[in-house]
C-alpha cells in the first residue's frame, strides 16, 4: 500500500486501490475494496455506480473536468494522475473541481508524484498525495511548507497578496 | 523603482532555501537528474558546455547601483569576472559551481535580486521598453502593470508545468515598440479606449525559434484590472490544451494556429467568464500601490541645454556623432536618456565585466539618480541624465568602451552566446559578429548606412532574435560543420515581421563578404531617404539574391 501525505504532512496507509484502465474488449474488474476507476467508466456505468461510498474515479491528466461537473460530490474521493511529474495539466484540473465545480471530498493526486511538487498541488486544491513509493514520505511536512505565504490567489486563498497589503 | 516589502523579502529568502535543500538533495541522489532539472531550470540553472550558466533575472530590465554591484561582487567571487547581457534583459554568468549557487542566490535575494522562472516551462521574465516612465508618447508607465504580472507569475502553483517556456512582454508606447511585444507569447499593448479608459490590446501566439510567428490580437481593449484574470484564462487554456507530445510544438502559437485565433480567442473568453470576477481580479488600490514605487525622481526644473549642446557637437564631432545615436529624447525638459553601447568590437555583444559592472553602477549614482535598465538589444540605459552634463558623461564612457557611438546601425548587433558557451547551439556567433563588426569598422559609412538591425542565433532557438532582424543569422549544423543562414526583411517594431530566407547558408569565413554584398545592393537601389528595410521591402528579395549568390 502507497504513502499517502494529507495535506498537514500526516503520513497514512489506506486501501483505495487505483483501477487502471480496461484493455479494449476487457470488462471493468473491481477489487473487494474501495477503488479508483477511470472518470469516464463511471460517467458511463453512473446508474450502477452512483451512491457506493467505496467507488471514486480519478482523472488522467488530458480529461476534462466539466464532464464530471458538480457531480463529483457524489464521491468520496476523485483523483488526478500525473502521468509523468512535469505534465502539468493536473493542477487545472484540480482547480477546476474545487473552484468552479465545488467538490469538497477527499481530492488525491496520483501517478508521478514527488517532494517536491507537493505545495503547488495543495494551493490547487490537492489534500491527499500518494507519494511515489521511492521517495521518502517523511519530508512531505517540509516540502508542503516551503513557503509560509504566496502571491497569488489559488485553491487555498481567496486573498492574493496585493489585497492582503491593500488592507 | 519596486522596493521589497517584508512579503517580497520573506518569499526570497524562502525561495533560497528551498533551492539550498534541493541542491543537497540533487547532489546526494535523493533526487534524480531528470527530477531536479526542472527545478534547477525554474531557477536559471543550465548545465552548459563548459560549467553550469546561471541566469539572474532582472525584472524588465531595471536595476538599482547596489544591485550592479553586487552583482561584479558575485561575478569576482563565484565566477571568471565577467557576466553577460541576455536579449531578455537578465544576465547570465558562465562558470558558477553547482554547489555555489545557493549561496549566489542568497547574495542575491539580500539586494532583491533572484534567479526565479528564468528558464523552464513556466512564465519568464516580463520585459517591456527601456524608456519607460521618461518618454513623452507613452500611454502610461508600464512598469508597474510588469511588476504585477512578475508577482503574479512567481510560483503561481498551476503553471509551474506549463508545455513549454511561456514569455509576456508589455509596450506602452504609440509610435514604437522596443519591447518586441509581438513576437512573444503574449504581447500587450498599452491603449486607451474611447472613453478614455486605461487597458490592454492583446496579443498572443507570437514567438521566434523553430515556428517563428508575428502574434494576432485576441483582444482589442482589455480594460486594465482585467488584466491578471485574463492572462490567468490565457494561461489556463494553453496548460490545459497546449500539445505536450513533441517539444517543437509545444508553444502557445501552434495551439493559436491549430484553434485558429479566433477559435482560440473564444475558449479564452468562455474561461475568463468564470473568472473575471474573481479575487485575482486586481483593484484600483493595488494599481496605485505599485504606481507608488515608479514616480519621478527628484527631477531639477531645467530648461533645454540647447545652446550648449550645439557648442559642444560643432566643436567635437565625435560628441556630435554619440549624441544623435546613443542620446534620445527625455520628457522633462534638460533631461536625456542615454544608452551605453556594449557593442565595442572585439567584445562579445552584451558582455561586461565586473569592474564595469561597478563602473555602470558609479555612473548611474553619478548621473542617473542611481538607476540603470538592461535592453533586449544587449545595452544598458541611463535614463535621467541632465543634457548639460552630457558631455562630461561622454567623457567618462569613452574609456570605459560605453561610448562606442553605433546604437541601431549594423554593428549594434543582437548576439547570443552561441557556440562558444551555449550546449544548445549548432554554431558559434560570436566570431560572426566580430567578423562583420571589424569589416564595418568605418563609423561615417556606419552612420550612411543608417539604421539595421542584425541578429545573430546559433541556433534555432533564436535567442538572438534572427528572425525579426532586417538582416538575421542563423547558424547550422551541416554534417558537424558550422554554417550560417540568412533571412532578410524581418522587423521587431509595431509592424512586427518574420524575415524570409536568402537562399542556401555560407561557411563562416565568407559572411562578412556575404553582408557586404547585401549592403552594398542597399546602397546602390536606395532612395534619399529609405532604410534598408524600406528598400528591401520595395525591392524584394531578388536583387540581393541575385548578388550575393551570383
């Protein structure tokens, strides 16, 4: 089971499992515990889906968060993958759900994900990361604090810095 | 000029440390190469052909005689004594050690200075005219729009992975554009509207390298507090639908080309309606809270120095000759802007050393209220001299090698590091500008000659602006040996234009003979009053053609 950092630095283990993809042909095989299933397979499956609070979906970094929409606070958790750590569509959509489509549960990023991206994806709206398990969890703390204040506004802050000096 | 307040202060000093902690790391192997060059990359760290360059940034190119010299301070102490110009008005140092350069940065961030999204696939340094705030034709200073936008774009968290390196440049002048705004990936325009408000016309997809492109308007009138929720909208479609398959196109103008740019336009609209409202939107009080820190210096109330000027130009004419070419007109009368040249030849173009680095830094406490700017033309500007002193800071600059009196003719050359320094480049350019630099050593014919731009990239990254110089190069590799390309006709100014090919490249030793040729087409086909841009564009390129390949 991966660490995954909360957005305080607290290390935990669960057993959400990430369901990749299904090979053309192949039917979508769930796991007997709470799982992650490609976005669009929910979309599709909604009707026998909708309501189990151990389904969430997670988003490879080219779909489209409006297809979701304020649906995704039928989740418990919604996911975002980072197919390679420099692919950096992720954030925007991470943003999207949490500014524009309101979603308040648990939003996890996944795939490539390391130390030291860490406080970009929590000002984007991430509060869960599954580290890649070659790094080393017990720095996240750090990483998500680099920086104790920020310029602009984002996920975390209604108050870019040039409102806060105007006040 | 913007002076840090304790959030700009504390944020550098973080920044610092973070750096300081993921040097260590890269250097014990917690993190992999490929994981820390981004890193390194959005801090101006390049791993070069002969040692790491570091590119310090200078924020639309101003900088304060502290700033100078701690910057000849660094160059001693962490480097070979020298550093260099960069066409995106930051400098570059060339032999810094890897382990050194979190102490660099904390030197730096103790004079307001850093190295922060100077490369990378992330925003980049703001730039805009090095006239702004003494020039009469301005629409409004736009150094404050920049320094929002550079505080805007530091670690903004959702573009720090953007699918390629990301440059804004902002004009505020009607009759001239020194910025180059449209060969950027957004270039904005200062305007006012009808109605007399202040805003933006915008412009985006434009960019030089391997696909270069003059940038269309997407937007007439941005009115001026729009202005970040509308880059964010910019931004946002661009990260989200940029092409991240091939590095080559990977820039915002390819996607501008693909959606066409009203296709593009209209998904940015659809975004910034989401958006417009937001608490990015800027208000009136943070405006004024950046104007604060551009306002006039203590300005003397003079008048024009006419009488004496004309004096000292019939008297010498090598004055006379420095004064109609690095000397332009200020707003307030007595006043001058004057442009260091840093194109003496046999110097590479843009490049100074530490002691001149302290000698600009003296000359601006001397005679420029303690100010200088970088241009993207590879000079340095002292923009508040009094006209009556003029003659006494020509005096000064001629030893320094600052005088040399070329600025906008052919041998004021745009000239990246190119081959000597650079791991990109398929050639070396340097020794092309020298070259052509000596050939045209002749001031009068310079002068007769009048106004070129030539710009020399060794590569087609172009950081030598090749494209839009009325005469551009471009150096190739062909079979690991060095060649160099001509293309003719290009411009930078308001009627931005990518310059056309000549034809087949030249080895390196015939270009000066080969832009000799291209001159002297000029020169027999011109009329009275046309630039070599004119006639080329009246004449076409066949005659030059025809001469150089005959």
């Amino acid at each position: 089971m991966p660490n995954v950092i909360s957005a305080d630095g607290t290390i935990r283990q669960d057993n959400w499992t990430v369901v990749a993809r299904p090979e053309d042909g192949e039917s979508l095989d769930l796991p007997n515990e709470p799982c992650l299933i490609p976005v669009d397979l929910w979309l599709a499956g909604h009707e026998h889906f909708a309501g189990r609070n151990d389904i969430g979906v997670w988003f490879d970094s080219h779909q489209e968060p409006e297809d979701l929409g304020e649906r995704a606070n039928e989740l418990p958790v919604v996911a975002v993958n980072f197919p390679k750590f420099s692919d950096g569509r992720g954030y925007s959509i991470a943003r999207l759900l949490r500014e524009r489509y309101g979603y308040r549960n648990e939003l996890r990023a996944i795939g490539d994900v390391l130390l030291d991206q860490l406080q970009f994806m929590k000002r984007c709206g991430f509060d869960a990361y599954a580290l890649r398990p070659d790094k080393d969890a017990t720095k996240g703390q750090d990483c998500l604090n680099f920086f104790s204040q920020s310029y602009q506004a984002a996920t975390d802050t209604d108050l870019p810095l040039f409102r806060r000096r105007a006040s | 000029m913007y002076v840090y307040d304790e959030h700009d202060r504390q944020l550098a000093h973080e920044r610092v440390a973070q750096f300081r902690d993921q040097t260590r790391r890269a250097l014990n192997g917690e993190l992999e190469e490929d994981e820390f060059l981004p890193l390194r990359l959005q801090n101006g760290l390049y791993v070069q052909r002969l040692a790491p360059m570091l590119r310090i940034c200078v924020p639309y190119g101003m900088m304060r005689s502290e700033q100078l010299r701690r910057l000849a301070r660094i160059t001693r102490d962490y480097d070979k004594g020298y550093a260099h110009f960069t066409t995106r008005t930051n400098i570059q140092l060339n032999w810094p050690r890897l382990e050194d350069v979190p102490d660099i940065l904390a030197e730096l961030a103790d004079v307001e200075m850093h190295a922060n999204q100077t490369s990378g696939n992330c925003i980049r340094n703001t730039t805009t005219d090095p006239f702004s705030g003494v020039q009469d034709d301005e629409v409004a200073d736009p150094r404050p729009y920049c320094e929002i936008i550079r505080q805007w774009s530091t670690f903004h968290p959702e573009f720090a992975f953007l699918p390629r390196k990301f440059k804004v440049a902002v004009n505020a002048s009607e009759q001239t554009d020194r910025a180059a705004i449209q060969v950027h990936d957004i270039g904005l325009q200062m305007v006012r509207n009808e109605a007399g408000d202040l805003g933006f016309r915008v412009h985006v997809g434009g960019g030089l390298g391997r696909t270069p492109m003059v940038g269309p308007v997407i937007r007439e009138f941005l009115p001026e507090l729009d202005l970040l929720t509308y880059l964010e909208a910019i931004l946002r479609v661009y990260n989200r639908y940029g092409r991240r398959d091939n590095k080559f196109k990977a820039r915002i103008k390819i996607l501008v080309k693909a959606l066409t740019p009203e296709g593009f336009a209209e998904k940015v609209e659809a975004e910034w309606a989401h958006i417009k409202d937001s608490p990015t939107r800027l208000t009136p009080e943070a405006v004024a809270h950046f104007q604060q820190y551009f306002t006039e210096p203590a300005y003397e109330a003079l008048e024009n120095a006419s009488d004496q000027l004309a004096e000292q130009r019939f008297a010498n004419r090598d004055f006379d000759q420095w004064v109609s070419h690095n000397v332009d007109q200020h707003k307030k009368p007595g006043y001058a802007i004057v442009t260091l040249s840093l194109k003496k030849t046999g110097v590479p173009p843009g490049d100074v050393s530490d002691r001149q680095l302290e000698q600009i830094a003296d000359l601006a406490d001397e005679y420029s209220f303690g100010e200088a700017r970088a241009t993207h033309e590879q000079n340095v500007v002292l923009a508040d001299v009094r006209q009556d002193r003029l003659f006494e800071l020509w005096e000064k600059l001629r030893p320094l090698g600052f005088a040399t009196a070329n600025l906008n003719t052919l041998t004021d050359v745009i000239c990246c590091p190119g081959g000597d320094y650079c791991a990109l480049a398929n050639a070396k350019s340097i020794p092309v500008a020298e070259a052509i630099q000596r050939r045209f050593d002749d001031l009068d014919y310079l002068y007769d000659l009048g106004k070129i731009d030539l710009n020399i990239s060794g590569c087609m990254n172009a950081c030598g602006h090749h494209h839009v110089g009325n005469i551009g190069v471009l150096g190739v590799d062909k079979k690991g040996e060095e060649f160099y390309q001509i293309s003719l006709g290009g411009d930078s100014h308001h009627n931005a234009t990518i310059g056309k090919i000549l034809g087949p490249s030249f080895a390196r030793e015939a270009m000066p003979d080969v832009i000799a040729r291209l001159i002297d087409v000029y020169v027999e086909k011109r009329t009275e009053e046309e630039t070599f841009l004119d006639t080329y564009q009246r004449i076409g390129m066949d005659p030059f053609k025809e001469r150089v390949y005959a």
